[in-house]
C-alpha cells in the first residue's frame, strides 16, 4: 500500500503515515527500509493492524489507492545507527552490582532482626571469629541471651521449690544446672561476637580479651557495644549488610 508521512520525529524513533485507503498507521525506526523519511514523502508500506512496516520512499508517485500491493520485502539490510534517543536510554540503563564471597546472594536474604542476629550466632556464627558485627547484631545478641537466661533461671528455681530438690545446703540445683549449662554453650559464640564486634570498629578481635577483667569487664564490654561501625571496608571485610551502626 502507499500514502504519505505525516509526521516522523527522528530523535525518538517513531512517525504517522496516511494510507491510501484514508486509515492512519504508526511507526517506529526499525520499520523503515532507509534511514531515515520526511514530512509529506510518499512512500510504500504493508499495513499490519495500524501498524506500517517495510516503509519505503516512492520519490515523485503519488499516492494511489488503486495501486496493488507493496513489493515482496527486499533482502535484509545492515542495521543502521540508532536514534540519539534510543542510544542515550541505552546508555544510562545502571549496570548491575555483582558481589563476591559471602556476601554474594545473601545481601537482602541475611536476617537483620534482634531475633535473626540471636540466632545466627548460636548457628551459623559459632565459631567465626572472621567478618564484622554491626551493633545491632550485638546487643541483638545480649538481649536475648539474657532472656534466655532468665527464663531458665527462672523454671529451674520453680521445679526446685515444687519438687523441694534442694540440696542440703540450700542451693537449688536444677537452676544452677540449667544456668551454667546455658552459659557453657553459649560462651563461645558470644567471644566470636565479641571478636566481629571489635573487627567492625577497626580493631582486633585480641581485645575481647579485656571483657573478661573482673569488676571492669562489663564495662569494656558496654563501650565496645556502642562504638559506631566504620565507614566503609575494612582490613576485616566490608561493612556488614543494613543500617550504618
């Protein structure tokens, strides 16, 4: 079919034409057989739905609604360069992040709850002493290790009085047992924390060692709980995966 253009915008890609038979058509860049067609020329097309393709100029013939139909398509020519449009949206299109290690993959997937934190120490965690600690996973950490604790403590000293297993000295045994037993397993991924904790404030994890001072630990311990993370990657690895802190 022929008829003519009626608009084509060369920086976005796309154009109208009025066919022969008085419907209008769209068009894009990539339909054109030449590079490029203006206002008013008259060229050849094959209608799709109102879709043109293989658009072709026809210098100096009118449109002709009598005319057969448009040509077989020529042989496949070389793509020509794309509109200053259509490159620049290629262009700025962001490239993709790709991360290495352990981070790979896990980014969005890792917990970042107290309760997440808790609970990848005690099985991920339990004896890395590699990487970095934010605070949160910290004090995520005391929070419900000290829960914990004080629920065993607390069933332990309540089969101790229901059952008046209490030795001879008065000390309630199941509650100690409970507690202590509690604290042995814990002990070691607590130090690895402590130690990831310290990486992630620029320090080496050597220092944990100070939290064990007696009358003085507890407070070493506080202060290198409040400590910020440190901008950035250190010589322990990048910084850990949430929010700064």
């Amino acid at each position: 079919m022929r008829g003519e253009v009626l608009h084509y915008d060369e920086e976005q890609g796309f154009g109208f034409i009025t066919g022969a038979d008085g419907n209008g058509y769209s068009f894009r860049y990539e339909d054109l057989r030449r590079d490029m067609v203006a206002k008013g020329a008259r060229v050849e097309f094959q209608p799709n739905g109102d879709r043109a393709s293989n658009i072709l100029p026809v210098d100096g013939q009118p449109a002709d609604p009598a005319s057969g139909p448009a040509p077989a398509p020529m042989a496949a020519r070389p793509m020509a360069p794309r509109p200053a449009a259509m490159r620049a949206s290629a262009d700025s299109a962001p490239a993709a992040t790709t991360h290495f290690g352990r981070d790979a993959g896990n980014v969005a997937t890792e917990p970042t709850g107290l309760w997440g934190y808790f609970w990848r120490a005690l099985r991920e965690d339990y004896l890395n002493f590699s990487g970095r600690a934010r605070r949160k996973e910290f004090w995520g950490f005391c929070l419900f290790w000290t829960i914990g604790f004080i629920v065993l403590a607390v069933a332990g000293l309540v089969v101790d009085l229901g059952v008046s297993d209490l030795a001879s000295n008065g000390e309630p045994f199941v509650m100690l047992s409970l507690v202590v037993l509690f604290t042995v397993l814990t002990i070691l991924p607590w130090i690895a924390l402590l130690a990831r904790r310290l990486h992630d404030i620029g320090m080496t994890g050597w220092l944990a060692i100070l939290c064990f001072i007696p009358s003085l630990g507890w407070l070493v311990t506080v202060v290198f709980g409040l400590i910020p993370t440190q901008a950035g990657a250190n010589r322990w690895g990048p910084a850990p995966a949430g929010v700064d802190g």
